[in-house]
C-alpha cells in the first residue's frame, strides 16, 4: 500500500488486488482509493504484475506524480470527477 495526494489535496491509498481466475500471469492490478474508505475503489486493470511482491516493489518506487497522472486516466475512464465525494 502507499499513500498520495491528489490535484486537489485528496489522500489516496494505492494497492494491490487480484483478479479471479486460476490464471497467475498479471493476477494482480493496481486499486486506488479515498483515504479512510470514503467512495468507491478505482480499479486500474490494465496495471498489473505476477505476484503482489513485484507489485509492492513497484508502488513503492513510484512517484507522487505518477500515482496522481495514472488516478486521473482512471478517474476519467470511469466518468467520475477527481474532487468528488
């Protein structure tokens, strides 16, 4: 998990979850949400890994600005507004 801060001076939570299915190639995607739980989980499907330690590995070299640019792709793939509650 890793924390960030939005465009708009939202805490975010950036994880790792695993989608179902016996196949362990890129099982694993990247989720964000709000800090505390408030809203829905946006799932970014097409960021995946093999195991969650590649994944945690990843999350945590990434930068501020890449986790912001990559939760407004995600946002505005799912037609929701980054300020929204």
């Amino acid at each position: 998990m890793r924390q960030f801060v939005d465009d708009s001076a939202d805490t975010w939570v950036a994880s790792v979850a695993r989608a179902e299915g016996g196949d362990y190639k890129g099982a694993f995607y990247l989720v964000m949400e709000r800090s505390g739980g408030s809203g829905e989980p946006v799932a970014l499907t097409d960021v995946r890994w093999n195991s969650t330690r590649t994944a945690e590995r990843t999350l945590a070299t990434m930068s501020s600005v890449e986790l912001r640019r990559r939760l407004r792709s995600a946002l505005g793939r799912a037609g929701v507004a980054a300020s929204a509650s």
